[in-house]
C-alpha cells in the first residue's frame, strides 16, 4: 500500500457530481461499506 | 475504447462484488451531461460519478500529460479494443488524464492503489477482486 489513511480523509472532504448535476461527497461513498472507486480517464 | 472496455470488464464482475459487499463506484471526468451515454454504452449498473474539476485525481497523483498517452502498451490496448468493439467515440473530458483504482474499506482505510501509468493500462481485475476480499 503506498498511499495513506490521511490522504483518503482528504479525499473525503471532496465531491463529485451525479448526471443531475448534485454534489456528492467522496466520503459518503465508502462509509458503510468497502468500496472500489474507478477513476477513468474520460467518458470517451 | 479503452476506458469503456475496463468498465465493461467491471460490469462482468458485479455479482462477485455484490457478494462480498462491496460497492462499485466508477468516476469519469467529463461533463455530468455525459453519464447517462456512457451508462447505456457500456451497459454498467453501479454508481457512476464526475470530477470535472479533476481535484480527485490531481489529489491522487494520477498522472496528467501527453508521454502518458504514449507506449506500446497503448497500442496494444487499443487493437484489443478495437478488436473486441470497443471504439472510442470521442473523448468526454480531459484528454491527457490517467486514471486509476482506490479500494477504501469502511473505516477510510485504503487496502489497494493502482495509478494507471498510461492509456490503456489498467489495474488487473483479480488484483482488484484480491484487494476485497
């Protein structure tokens, strides 16, 4: 593992957007259950 | 191509993850606008999310520049691709943006991390599937 615990508390603290728009924060994502979070390079 | 083709791979594999309890949870980067077409072109069913501001993925150190577009890897991503009819339509969102995978397990402790090195290279599924179990 190369990344820490405090680097994902941060990552918390950020949103991102569903298709209406809404903010969701990152951290809500992860808080019931172990979550893999994708990051693709583009919608394309 | 490339991208939806490791979203399609994913999708194969929801039930396996359903069992274990773990969510899927798949974030592009381009306009909200873009998330439906991409849901119906890659048939995915989890969550699906944007960071157009790209704040996610500059925090992860993912990488942002044009050598990362380049390498044999990509090439041989992209025939595979193509190959297997995954044709890139054109791109929604940043161009030059890498990609990669967090597993964060309920406490907000990460159990796996892959940065993308270059279009086309992705963490490996099993690894993922290894890191949820």
């Amino acid at each position: 593992m190369n990344i820490e615990k405090q680097l994902i508390q941060e990552l918390g603290k950020l949103t991102v957007q569903d298709y209406e728009h809404k903010e969701i924060p990152l951290a809500s994502l992860w808080e019931k259950q172990k979550t893999v979070l994708i990051f693709v390079r583009h919608f394309g | 191509m490339i991208c939806r083709r490791q979203v399609v791979d994913i999708q194969s594999q929801m039930d396996t993850f359903k069992k274990m309890n773990v969510r899927i949870v798949v974030i592009g980067n381009g306009s909200p606008n873009f998330i439906e077409g991409f849901r119906n072109d890659t048939g995915y069913t989890g969550d699906l999310f944007t960071d157009p501001s790209l704040k996610s993925y500059q925090l992860l150190n993912f990488r942002n520049s044009v050598t990362s577009l380049l390498g044999f890897k990509t090439i041989k991503s992209a025939l595979h691709a193509i190959s297997t009819g995954y044709l890139q339509k054109g791109i929604q969102g940043d161009a030059l943006q890498q990609g990669g995978v967090v597993v964060i397990d309920s406490d907000g402790e990460p159990v796996y991390f892959y940065a993308d090195s270059e279009a086309g290279n992705h963490a490996s599924l099993n690894e993922i599937i290894q890191a949820c179990t």
